[in-house]
C-alpha cells in the first residue's frame, strides 16, 4: 500500500508531494515501479489526494507497469494514519501480508522491498528497515513565547536508528493496529502503532536510497541517483 495523499507542504508550493516529477515522470510511479518491482507483490493499492483519486488513475493506467501486479486507487485521508486505515479497509481478502511505502520514498531498491517481505514471512508481525542516525539527536521542550525551544535531552546516538519504509506487517496485526489507535495521537509510522500494541518490531538493514523526499534538496538528490543508476 502507498500512501500518497499528503499535499508535501515542505516541498514549497506545488501539485501534492506524489504527483511532482522526477527526471519527468511523477513520484507516485516510481514509488509504484520501486514496489511492483518485487515478484511477491500482487496488488499495489494507491491512497491518493481525495480530490485527486480519479487522476491517480489515469497516471497509473499512462504508464508502463508489470502485467504481474494488479493497481487499486482509494480516496485518502487528512493524516497518514487516516490514510493508510482508508487503504487497509479496500485490502481484498487473501492477502496475508501488507507493506506500507510512503510515496515519498521513491527510489527504494528492490532488496530492501524483498528484505521486509522476508522477515514477514519468517514470522515477524512488523518489520521496519532502518539505519543507523548520522546526526546528533536533541529532544526539546516546549518554548516560552519569543523564546528558543529548550534542549531537555540527548539520547545516546548508537541506539537511535532512522526508519524507512516499506514496512512489513501481518495483516490481521496492522489491522489490529490502527483499530485500537486513536486518530491524532501523531504516529508518524504504522510500527509505532504496532508498539503500542507491545507486539515486537523487528528491523532489517535500510538502504541510502531509500531516502524520503521532503525539502526540495532532496529533489535534486533523487534527480542525481537516478541518474547514476542510468549511467
Ligand atoms: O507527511 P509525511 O512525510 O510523513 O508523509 C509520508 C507519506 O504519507 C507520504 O507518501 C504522504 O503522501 C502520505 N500521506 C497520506 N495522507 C496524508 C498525509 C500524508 O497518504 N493525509
């Protein structure tokens, strides 16, 4: 499933997020090329802009992707979490696992996909790829108005780790996820929900490439990266 209702805010003004070009041809499709990629992928369902589901369509039926693997479009939500329940309830039955993959990661390899897909079906409920966080991290506090954000914390960096997507999950578990998750409680992953359920996340190596595009730098990184992969 790909979330790609998001309007892409931090990207400067524009169409939403998915639907910008890369090297001219929309994000959405390489991010729906990036997960059909993979043989165990059927059914690629696509969470588009809920004003923007029917030209979804149309993107996806103008451009070449494997005959292998089937294309649903649904409406999406005002929050990612939203979004991704909105997908989950048009799941057909059959489907045991379900990868979640921003949009907005859209050059991930075809190893990184099979890699989640992998520890799934070894018998993992949730599988995140990760890398480990170059940065230094600050936890900050609330401001006083007019003033800088106080620094309350630094967590020791060798423990953090920086989340990708796809992420992997047993279906019936995401499910039971997002039922029992409040709409608003700011999960900015589906893991996250997962943990709250005190069900175990298991990670597997990320990949560079699996960056997401946020700030329009990252535009110009993704532009270059596929460049290398042509020449
Ligand atoms: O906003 P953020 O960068 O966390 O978005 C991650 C992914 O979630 C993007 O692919 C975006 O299109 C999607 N999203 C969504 N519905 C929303 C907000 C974000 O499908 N309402």
């Amino acid at each position: 499933m790909i979330p790609a209702a998001g309007r892409g805010v931090r990207l400067g003004p524009g169409a939403p997020k998915a639907l910008r070009a890369l090297n001219g041809t929309p994000m959405l499709i390489h991010a729906v090329r990036a997960m059909a990629a993979s043989r165990a992928v059927s059914l690629v369902v696509v969470v588009a802009p809920a004003d923007g589901a029917a030209e979804v369509k149309t993107l996806l039926a103008d451009h070449a992707l494997p005959e292998r693997t089937d294309f649903l479009v649904v409406p999406g939500g005002a929050t990612r979490q939203e979004s991704v329940k909105l997908g989950l309830d048009a799941l057909p039955a059959g489907i045991d696992i379900v990868l979640v993959h921003d949009a907005a990661r859209p050059l991930v390899p075809v190893d990184t996909v099979d890699g989640v897909i992998e520890a799934v079906r070894d018998g993992a409920p949730a599988v995140v790829p990760a890398l480990p966080v170059a940065d230094t991290v600050k936890e900050v506090g609330p401001a006083a108005p007019g003033e800088p954000e106080p620094v309350v914390a630094t967590p020791e960096r060798a423990r953090l780790r920086a989340v990708q997507t796809p992420q992997g999950f047993d279906r019936a578990t995401l499910l039971r996820a997002h039922e029992a998750s409040v709409v608003g409680e700011g999960a900015t992953d589906c893991a996250g929900l997962v943990e709250r359920l005190r069900e175990p996340v298991v990670l597997v190596p990320g990949h560079e490439e699996a960056f997401k595009v946020t700030r329009p730098l990252d535009l110009v990184l993704a532009e270059a990266v596929l460049a290398r992969r042509r020449a």
